[in-house]
C-alpha cells in the first residue's frame, strides 16, 4: 500500500535526505521517498500493518524534523 503525506517546513535537501535515511530503517517499509522540492514523503507498506508503521513514520518525523508539520494527501 502507498501512502502520501505533505511535510510542511522542511529546511534543506540535506534534512531531507537525512529524513528518508530514517524512515527506510523502520521495520515494514518497503520503499520511503522524501522530496525536499515538493514537500512530500511517499512510502509503501503493507495494507494490514499501515496504521501501524504510519505512527512509526510521525515519531521519526517528530525525532528528526520537530518543525516540521505532517499532513495526509
């Protein structure tokens, strides 16, 4: 399953690198991609473990990025 969000005040290239470095090591994600240039985080999972890894996914945001907003597209 593919899920999109809008990260809203994300800094740099850099921070968002960093970012996707992160989220690429929780458990269950297949693919995570962060765009600095559009402000979007695209990762896939799998359907029964979504609600699960999408709360992972906000605390590493929050850990990493405390500025930064997260909003479901």
């Amino acid at each position: 399953m593919k899920k999109t969000f809008k990260l809203i005040g994300l800094d740099c290239a850099n921070c968002a690198a960093q970012l996707e470095n992160a989220l690429q090591k929780i458990e269950g994600i297949e693919n995570a991609s962060v765009s600095f240039m559009t402000e979007k985080l695209i990762f896939e999972c799998e359907e029964e473990k979504e609600e699960e890894i999408t709360k992972k996914v906000k605390k590493v945001i929050k850990k990493e990025e405390p500025d930064v907003k997260i909003e479901e597209l």
